[in-house]
C-alpha cells in the first residue's frame, strides 16, 4: 500500500470511529429515553438497567456501521477537498477516486464484522436482553417459562405431527395430546389420541388413548385399540414441542438458512418465505458497509462543487435514512410475499450501487 492510501486509510478511520460514536450514542440515548418510564414502572435496579442497556449496546453499533462507513467516507474526501489535496493529487497526476479503491478494502473488514456479529454476538446478547428484561425489569416468573408456549400446540418433525391441548414442560407433561402419522404423501397412517403424555427421559408414556390405523384409501385398517397407558419410542423431547418458534432477527445467518430448508421440506411456504427474506437481508445489510464507502467518496467530491462540508453531511444522513426506508419496505413487501426474497433484500443494494456508480461518472 503506498504512502497516499495510507494517509487516506487513516482519516477514514479516525472518522469512521467518530462517526459510529456519535450515531451509536444517539441511538443509545434514544433507547434510554424510550424505555425510562418503563425503568421506573417496573421499580428497576440500576444495575439491572445498566445490564440490560449494555446488552442493546452490540445491536445499535451493529445498525449505526453502513452510516459511519458512508459518513466517514463523505468527511475523508471532503476534508481532503477542503485542504486543497485533491488539486494537488490532480496536478501529479492521480484520480481522486483511485483512492477509493484502499477505502474498499476497509469496507469489506467492515462487512465481515457484521457478519461475524450475525452468526456469533446478536443472537446471544438478544436472547439474553429479552430474558433480562421479562425477569429482572418486568419482574416476571421463571425465564424458562417464556420461552416455551404452554396452549394450542402444533408440532411437526419428520413424518409426525403433534397436537397438544396444554404442555408443562417443567413437570415434562403434556395433556390432551394427538399424534399424527404421515404418508410422504401427506396422508394419515395412524392417529394416536391421549389424555396425557409423560416423558420418561427416552419415551412417552400415553394413558387413556387410543390408537386409529388408516389405510391407502383413508378407510380403517384395523378396529381402534383403546391402552389404559402405553409406551411409545418418540424421540422428541417436551422441551423441543413446547418451544416457542424463534423470529428470524433471533438467528445467525446459518440457523435462518436452515429454518427456511426446513420450512421448505414441512411444505410451510410462509415460513420459508420469513427465514430466507431475513437470511438474504441480513447479508445484504453488512455488504451495504462496501457499497456506502463507494457511495460516500463521489458524494463529497461533486457536493463540495456547490455547498461544501455542511451540504455533504446532510446528504449523507439524508441518504443513509433513505437506505434503511428503502431496505424496511423492501423487506416487509418480500416477507409478505408482494417480492421475491431476494429481490426484497437486495434492492436497497442494487439501488445504492447503481447511485454510486452514477456519481463516479459525474465527479470524473
């Protein structure tokens, strides 16, 4: 690298640093205004309301990355502009916006923290948020509790389905339970029905059931069996039944990307549809940090022509609102199925790439 891509290496990181300071100290104090009455209702510790703010902490720096990569990009070149260093990089013969290419490089290491934050920091540090804050904020009961759903199950793995009336997944029980069998092609072979299912530790235990075989043609096989209680070798634990659906913003990359495989081999369009949106938005979201750097340098260089550094800033923070507008709606319009998943999750990109492209001609 040579002595002039450091030089601009290292202002763009003295800004970068600012920049993601200042934004993730907005957003920091924006949270804590917003939550300060319920800190105060649910009568908090302050050492429970620092915890639980230092756990928001990883996910604001993590939302405030592609603006301070794009503001930090806009101040370099505008700085540069200011001290009359573009007119000398000029009058020696270099492109201003050669020296884009070193920023790029930069740009990419900013990428691959967002996606190590992805996979490794936000799933972690969110799960623990939510339970600090239903159990150590809110004051509610067991945080294992919250997590799994107790009413109205509905189960499925491999060629079964399970469909539980209540479930105590502390005492490993569940109650009113019916068990479907299924064909590949998605018809029933046997319905089991119990009153209650107890798990021993590698089996339930169904009492007061009944067991239904049907036949290729829908009729019964055999007559019913009715068992006061009975063993059967399900492997699926209370604990995997009962647990509530994660969201897609609770998973890393890998776990998203499996949950719509899954959705797709249980024929759950719909969730398939919600894990590969956020699987795609979620890599789109750190790849942007590239593009903004890009975006950022053209964009001062041609503001500075007519409104200077103030101008160029406020485009800056306009165009960054613009992206995360643009990216949102793109997204709810793909979860809902108005766009394809890719298409929803891209399109910020594409829009802000094809912009970018744009204004490297014009500053030229």
């Amino acid at each position: 690298m040579s002595l002039l891509s450091r030089y601009v290496c290292r202002i763009f990181a003295q800004y970068f640093g600012l920049g993601l300071s200042v934004c993730a100290g907005l957003f920091f104090l924006i949270e804590l205004f917003d939550r300060i009455d319920n800190f105060i209702d649910y009568h908090a510790y302050w050492v429970d309301v620092v915890f639980y703010l230092l756990l928001r902490l990883p996910d604001i720096l993590y939302l405030t990355v592609p603006v301070a990569c794009l503001l930090a990009s806009v101040l370099t070149f505008s700085v540069l502009n200011k001290h009359n260093e573009i007119v000398a990089m000029r009058a020696a013969g270099v492109a201003p916006l050669r020296l884009v290419i070193p920023l790029y490089a930069l740009g990419v290491a900013a990428c691959g923290l967002l996606l190590v934050a992805q996979e490794y920091v936000l799933p972690y540090t969110g799960r623990t948020e939510r339970q600090v804050w239903r159990t150590r904020i809110q004051g509610k009961a067991d945080a294992r509790l919250g997590a799994y759903k107790t009413d109205g199950i509905w189960y499925r793995r491999s060629n079964r389905i399970w469909q539980v009336r209540h479930s105590d997944v502390l005492e490993q029980r569940l109650s009113w339970v019916s068990i479907y069998k299924m064909t590949p092609e998605g018809n029933i072979r046997q319905r089991i029905d119990a009153q209650e299912a107890h798990w021993d530790g590698t089996g339930w235990r169904l009492r007061q059931g009944t067991v239904r075989t049907f036949s290729v043609s829908a009729h019964f096989a055999t007559a019913p069996q009715y068992f006061t209680e009975r063993r059967f070798d399900f492997p699926e634990r209370p604990t995997e039944i009962s647990t509530l659906p994660k969201g897609p913003d609770e998973m890393g990359l890998r776990e998203s990307f499996a949950y719509a495989k899954q959705s797709q081999q249980q024929g759950l369009a719909q969730n398939e549809r919600l894990y590969l949106v956020a699987f795609h938005g979620k890599l789109a979201f750190a790849t942007v940090c590239i593009i903004m750097v890009g975006f950022g340098a053209p964009m001062a260089l041609t503001s500075n022509r007519s409104g200077g550094t103030a101008r160029a800033i406020v485009l800056t923070l306009v165009c960054g609102f613009s992206y995360w507008i643009l990216h949102s709606l793109a997204m709810a319009l793909g979860q809902s199925g108005y766009l394809p998943p890719i298409l929803a999750a891209w399109m910020g990109n594409v829009c802000f790439g094809t912009g970018s492209l744009y204004l490297a001609v014009q500053a030229r």
